[in-house]
C-alpha cells in the first residue's frame, strides 16, 4: 500500500547548495520507495506573499524546476506541478475560508511574528500586514486537503500549518457531516542537514553566504569555494576538521573512506589553498553531470512547462473530482428548472438533488465511490481500486451509459453491480425480494438519469 506523501518547493531565490543537501537530494531519495505516492508542487501562490518582483518570480520558477528535474526527480514516477496550474486550489481555498475561524488564523506564527514586530516599533498592529500572510495557513490547507496527503514532510517551524489544515479539514467534515478530507501527519525532519555557508554560519539567502548549485558554472564555483573563510594556520600545521566548514560540506558529498582520506590530511596539515581545491573537485564530481541536464533544461523552457502541465493534470485529475463533490455538498448544485405558480408571486422552489457519485479514500489508502440517489439514500458501495483513475474509468462508465452499462446480479438481500461481468460494486442489504425489486428499479432509473445529465451537459 503506497503513502501519498506531498511537498511543497519554494519558489524563491536560486537554489544553493545547502538547499540540495537539506531538502532537494533527501526529497527525490524518498520520492523512489515503492511505497510511497509522492507529489511535488511548485508553490508560486506562497511566493506571491514574499515578492512583488514578477521578473524575480518568473526566473525563479524556471531555475527551481530545472533544478529538481536535472538533481532527479522523475515526473513519470511522481506528480509534479505548478501551483497556479491548479484551479481547484484557489477554489478551495475560498471554500475552505468560510468554514475557517478567525481566531485560529490568529495564532499563526507568522502572522504574530509580524504584529510583535510592528508593536515592538510602535507601529499599528497591522502594518504592512497583507491578507495574503494572514490566510497564508488557509492557501497550505487546500494545497494539503485537495488531494488527500496523508503525510506532509515539515521542518519543526511548520509543524503550526499543517496542525492547522487538519483543524480547517476536520472542522468542514463537521459541518457537512462527512469525511470529505484525509486529515494529514506532519513528519517532521529531524535529520535535514545544514550546511555552513562562506562565514561559517548556516547557509542561507538571509546572511548572502550561498554557494550557488548551479549558476556561474566550474568556474565560478571554485572562485566561491575559494572564498571559503578559515582560520589562519599554515600549511604543515594540523587542521581541526569538526570545526573546519571545508570538512563539513565534503562529508556531504563524499563516501566514508573519502570523509576518512580528507580529516586525515587536514590533522597532518594540508594547506587551506589546497584543501579548497579537493573539496571543488569532490563537489564537481556530482555536480557536472546535473550542471549539464540543468543547462539544458533551462535553455528549453518549453520543455519544463510540458512536464509541469502534464504533473497538473494528473493533479487534476485527483482534485477535480473531489471539488465536484464539495460543491454538491455545500449546495453549488446545478440547479433545476424551477417551479413557478401560476397567479402569485415568482418563488424558485428548492431544486431537487440529481443522483450522484461522491469518491472517497479508505483507511488502507485504497479508493472507493459511493451513489447518492437524490434524496441522498446511499444506492451502491464500490469496491476498492488501487488507483484514482480505475474509480474514475468505472464512473464515467455508468455516468456515460446509465444503466445499460451494467449487469445487475441479484444475490439473497443484495445487489451486485458488473461492468462486463466484473463485479464493481454493491447495494445495501434489503429486508425481503420486494424491497429489493424497487432497490433494482431505482437503481437502473439513477444510472439512466445520470447519463441523461452527461448527454445534456
């Protein structure tokens, strides 16, 4: 049974070296276990919080893409795609807005970070404050809820949002009185890896100490390495390699033995000038042949799109079918033809719920749908699939033909739906024949109203 596990890449900055070794090389390792089902988005939404630059956003999306692509991660094996490509997210988000208490949104720990700030400054509260940041853990709910992830991987500064998509996710099942959403884990990585920057602190954007991944090419990633800060013992006096950055980013990148030969010339004192050109050359190793899929992926932009559009609709196909559902659960039905009576006032009458399909994911991780007659007796149970899409085949099947599809086989106090002589489906149990001659009626008049609907539409 395979674990959907989903990731969210920033689309910020240009990625370094330290993101590759914290976040992007552990991410497509996890990504290839058999047992995982793993998404990736691009989310270029959150990046509209943090950067008003378009040029800025637009390169930025394009580097990053390349950089998972060319570091190796397979679209044909994973779901990879853009935010924006998604219109299911925006809509959710706003569904999942209505139903989602200020006083939580409150406590986000962004936000408050932002109103201490401004308080701290004596500035009003809200100061340059946009609703984008206050509903920022909402827009991460309805990436996380839309397709149903069971785990999201998080550092321990994001463990607020995803408790708080599952608070957004169960608070709606509530209210509609179904489980309409997977209420997601947070796994929490413990053992991300950070890399020292030029200064000896923490690689990051912030502190402007990056070794680039892949901009500027050999040359001027050695240029970098060379600028490395160490300390001043000469050449033939003994290094200390736990303190030394130059160790630290080759351990992670070499082999054990590699990690051994390099401490081992550092304690007998091989100069500094020196030691920067074997960590260059250990890091070019993996780098070059990435460094080459990048450069051509970023050259043909074309290509990259392609892969993304392909990832969304595969995503949409998964986020689609679940927003249909939602909006029948709310009431954004379509409506009827109303009633109108003659001599008084127009008054729209309540418009009657067509029969429907509702898709859901089991406990095990299998999927399933249901048939809802119009007033909403549960008429069939399928039975589970493997994949999203087998469930989808078998509805549209019965949505397209109706009745004529299927081979009702009658079982003492059951019915048992076939599409050719393939059991897909059953009924609830009934009390005696003749409740389950009306059950068999009903059913075969839902399934022909259905696919009179898919004809008008």
């Amino acid at each position: 049974m395979q674990t959907r596990v989903l990731t969210g890449i920033t689309t910020t900055g240009t990625p370094h070296l330290g993101n590759y070794v914290g976040a992007i090389r552990p991410a497509i390792a996890a990504s290839r276990r058999t047992d995982v089902d793993a998404f990736f988005f691009m989310a270029d939404y959150h990046a509209l919080i943090k950067s008003d630059d378009p040029a800025r956003i637009e390169r930025s999306r394009l580097e990053i893409a390349a950089t998972w692509l060319a570091a190796g991660l397979d679209p044909d094996k994973v779901t990879f795609y853009q935010q924006s490509d998604i219109p299911e997210i925006p809509e959710l988000t706003w569904l999942l807005t209505c139903v989602t208490a200020k006083g939580l949104l409150n406590r986000a720990h962004a936000y408050k970070a932002a109103v201490d700030k401004n308080t701290e400054t004596g500035e009003d509260q809200d100061a340059g404050i946009t609703a984008g940041l206050y509903m920022y853990p909402v827009l991460m709910a309805a990436d996380i809820l839309a397709f149903d992830a069971q785990q999201v991987p998080v550092g321990r500064d994001q463990i607020q949002h995803i408790e708080m998509a599952r608070d957004i996710g169960q608070r709606f099942n509530h209210i509609y009185g179904r489980e309409f959403f997977v209420l997601p884990e947070v796994v929490i990585e413990e053992q991300v890896a950070t890399l020292p920057g030029l200064d000896g602190r923490k690689m990051s954007k912030s502190y402007d100490n990056t070794i680039p991944l892949f901009a500027g090419g050999a040359k001027h990633l050695r240029e970098i390495i060379m600028r490395i800060v160490t300390d001043s013992r000469m050449p033939g006096e003994a290094k200390d390699p736990e303190s030394s950055s130059l160790f630290t980013i080759f351990r992670a990148f070499a082999s054990e033995t590699e990690s051994h030969a390099f401490r081992r010339a550092l304690e007998e004192g091989i100069g500094w000038g020196e030691a920067k050109q074997v960590l260059y050359e250990r890091l070019e190793a993996d780098i070059a042949p990435m460094r080459e899929r990048y450069e051509q992926l970023i050259a043909r932009p074309a290509d990259i799109e392609g892969i993304l559009r392909e990832g969304a609709r595969k995503a949409r196909a998964i986020a689609g079918p679940k927003i249909a559902a939602l909006r029948d659960a709310i009431g954004l039905r379509a409506m009827s033809s109303a009633n109108v009576a003659a001599g008084k006032s127009t008054q729209v009458q309540k418009a009657a719920k067509p029969p429907r399909f509702a898709s859901f994911r089991d406990s095990d991780g299998s999927f399933r749908f249901r048939l809802f007659s119009s007033e909403g007796e549960e008429l069939l149970l399928s039975k589970s699939f493997k994949d999203p899409k087998e469930a989808g085949a078998v509805q549209k099947r019965l949505k397209t033909l109706g009745g004529a599809a299927a081979t009702v086989r009658s079982l003492p106090r059951s019915l048992v739906l076939a599409l050719d002589d393939e059991p897909v489906a059953t009924a609830p149990e009934y009390a005696d024949e003749l409740e389950r001659d009306e059950a068999l009626s009903y059913l075969r008049a839902a399934l022909d109203s259905l696919a009179e609907q898919e004809k008008s539409e």
